[in-house]
C-alpha cells in the first residue's frame, strides 16, 4: 500500500524559505538600489569639483596674463624716481616721494621735508640757472666748495683720492683763514658727513659727496663710485650718509 505525504506538516517550512528569498531578493535589489544612487552622487560631486577646478584655472590664467600685459604695458624708466606729481581718476593731485605714495592731506613732517629737499635741488632749474658747472664730477671736488681742504687736518691720514683726482690735497687756505662754505646742497650735506666721519672708523675709507652734472648726488667711497645714495651697497656707509642728510635738515630746514 502506497504511503500518502501529509504536505500539512511541511508547509511553515515552505512558507519560511519562501519569505527568506523573498527577503533576500529585496535586500539585494534595495542594496542596488542605494549604490547606484551613492555612485550617481560621488560622480556629480566629481562633476562639481572638476567644472570648479577648471574654472579656477581659467581665471589664473587670465589673471596671469593681465598681469603680464599690464607689466608690459608698464613704461620702464631709468634710474630711481624720487618725485611725481600725478592726477588720479577723479582728477585730484596726487604725490609721490622716492617711489612711494604719500598723504598729502595733511602732509606728514617728514615728507615735508623731503619735498623742501627735492625742491631746493630743482630751484637752479626753476630760477633758470645751471644745476652743476660742467665738468667731471671728481674734478668739481677739487674746487674751493669742496670742504676736503678743511676737514684734513681731522684725519690721522687723507683718503685714497678718486679717479681724475689729484694724488694729494690741494690745501690753499692759509692758517687765519676759513674755507668758503659750500654753496649746494650736495656740498652742504658732505661738509657735515665729513665732520661726522672724522669721529668714526670710516674716516680712512674716502667717503664723500659730490654733485653730478645733471644736479643729483655721486657717492664716492674710495674709487667706488654710486649713483645716487639707494645704490650704496655697504649698510654702515649708507647709514652715516643719511644721517649727515637728516642732520642737514635740521640746520637748513628747522621750521619744517
């Protein structure tokens, strides 16, 4: 007699690996499901990122070449400016002391007397006279204006001459008599750096001023020459020189 299976007593089975695959199958299609939003979502961050980078680069590139354009377009202009006088895009003056901008409502004590300087340097020009004699500027030491004559008797011994110079000082002022004071402005200010250097080791160095042809000053130390005081390389012989300039200021220019 053939057995009869009572199908009855398997059912809660059936039924459990049924929902388990049903679970199953959910779970993996919902897991898909979240991962394809996460990759869509890191691939539109990356999208973001990418558009921003380039546009970054974009606008460096054009700055750059702003930059370069402008620095092109720029004039160069020889030598140092020391005064400029300008209008701005509203048409007010605007003023500029040794390549930098200053206020000049008020204008402050000390760009004052920078500006009464330059001014007075300028003044031969305006009152329609030469600014220097022409001639070499080693040679122009050499006249009765230079206070070298004076200031020798200071020294243990005279400084190297300068190129063109002759070897020794010409010493013409007599016992009971005093040199003519110097007469520029470069030789005012070398009388008192010469003053100040007899007092310091640099008095063997040969350090002086003298007055170029076109009206600025010609720093000498020995047989070096500069080109204006900004291009003296030695810091302690620069600093003594402005000194001597600050020291200037408050003899001639006190009120300012």
């Amino acid at each position: 007699m053939q057995a009869v299976i009572d199908w009855s007593k398997f059912l809660p089975v059936i039924v459990g690996v049924i929902a388990l695959i049903i679970g199953m199958a959910i779970g993996y299609f919902d897991s898909n499901n979240r991962a394809a939003k996460k990759i869509a979502q890191a691939e539109q961050k990356a999208e973001i990122a990418v558009a921003q980078a380039k546009g970054d680069a974009e606008r460096a590139i054009n700055t750059a070449q702003a930059a370069r354009a402008a620095a092109e377009a720029k004039p160069s202009l020889p030598g140092s400016t020391l005064l400029r006088l300008w209008l701005d895009v509203n048409a007010n003056p605007q003023l500029d002391l040794d390549n930098r901008r200053v206020e000049v409502a008020p204008l402050a004590e000390l760009s004052r007397k920078r500006l009464l300087v330059l001014l007075n340097m300028m003044r031969p020009w305006i009152e329609g006279k030469a600014a220097a004699p022409v001639a070499p500027a080693p040679a122009a030491s050499a006249s009765p204006s230079a206070p070298e004559p004076r200031l020798m008797p200071l020294q243990m011994t005279p400084p190297p001459p300068a190129p063109e110079q002759p070897a020794a000082p010409v010493v013409a002022v007599k016992k009971d008599e005093k040199p003519a004071a110097p007469t520029t402005i470069v030789g005012q200010i070398d009388e008192i750096l010469q003053g100040m250097l007899a007092l310091t080791t640099l008095a063997k160095r040969g350090i002086r001023l003298t007055e170029s042809p076109e009206g600025g000053v010609v720093v000498w130390v020995g047989l070096t020459k500069f080109a204006g005081v900004g291009e003296v390389t030695d810091p302690e012989v620069k600093a003594v020189i402005q000194a001597a300039i600050r020291a200037w200021e408050k003899k001639y220019t006190p009120g300012l």
